[in-house]
C-alpha cells in the first residue's frame, strides 16, 4: 500500500476550516512514536523509516519507504500490529537496531472526501495539518486528490520531511524551514 500524504503548519482555527469543509471529526488519538535506525544503512540517508506507534487503542510497527515524488511524502507503509511492545524493543535490539528518538502527539483525525485529514499538535514543534490518501494502483490520482483538499484548505506548502525529521533539524538549526510551495 502507498500512503500519500501532504503536510503543512496549521495555522489558527484549523479545526474550524476543517469543520466548514464538512469534515467529520472520526477520533482524538494519543501517539507515542518509538522510531529505530537500521544497523545495516542510516535511515535518515536511505530516506526510510521504522517505528513503534504506542496509542490507545494498541501499538503497531510500521516500515515506511523513501519517498517516492517530491511534492508529496508519497511511500510504501507497511504495518503489523503487535501485542508486546518491550519484547518487540528487544527483538530489535537484538537484530542491531538502534533506538534513535520519541516523539508525541495528539491528533484529531477527520474523515472529508475519501482522505483523512489529521491536525497534530507536535510536542516540541507546534501544530501541523497532514491530508493522508492510499493508493494501490492510481497514485498521481490520490497526490493530485491530497493537494486539492489542502488547497480548499487554503495552504499551499508542502512539508516533505517527518516530524522526527523536523524536530532533528529544530536541534540542529531553530530557525530552519522544510517545506516548498505546492
């Protein structure tokens, strides 16, 4: 399954923007993000992520791959649930990988258009806006179906990097951006 998926800061009232669209509030979720690097290639190099997403409803490990258009952070995800997350931290202790960071967030999830649109409010980076599609077949159809619903949104930026990306660079370099106009 590809994830296509297009990101910008929210700026205030989103939820309202949102709302006025008619998009329907689905679920408030709690994210903990356990990402891991690879003791075979550097991730963030390779363009690759693996983590652990700890929510209420269970946890899950997700593999995603380098993204594959620029415009968008369009890229194979591939998820499996688990039911034991410290054995799992083992298992990937013991395979070599490294734990690299956590991030936290809240996330409000609504459902508009066959998309699902997520308002994050990032622990330590503020709050963002993801407008999220699958694809199976037809990707340029679901990127060129992400972007429209930003534009009723009225952004036109899109930000390629992850939130563990983007909290890295905070680190390195407060008053660096990372997105390109859409």
């Amino acid at each position: 399954m590809i994830e296509v998926e297009v990101k910008a800061r929210a700026p205030e009232g989103m939820a309202e923007r949102i709302a006025a669209l008619g998009g329907e509030l689905i679920a408030v979720e709690n994210h903990q993000d356990l990402y891991f690097n690879s003791p075979l290639r550097d991730f963030r190099r390779s363009d690759e992520a693996l983590r652990i997403r700890i929510k209420e409803e269970g946890a899950r490990l997700t593999y995603k791959g380098p993204k594959i258009d620029r415009a968008t952070k369009s890229r194979l995800e591939l998820t499996v649930r688990i039911d034991d997350v410290p054995q799992m931290k083992e298992i990937l202790g013991h395979l070599g990988f490294v734990f690299s960071a956590t991030v936290r967030k809240q996330r409000r999830k609504y459902s508009y258009q066959d998309v699902t649109l997520a308002l994050d409010d990032v622990e330590g980076l503020g709050s963002y806006v993801e407008v999220e599609a699958r694809a199976e077949a037809d990707i340029e159809e679901q990127r060129r179906k992400v972007l429209e619903v930003m534009g009723e949104l009225g952004l036109h930026e899109s930000i390629t990097s992850s939130y563990l990306e983007l909290l890295e660079d905070k680190k390195k370099h407060p008053a660096a951006g990372n997105s390109e106009p859409i």
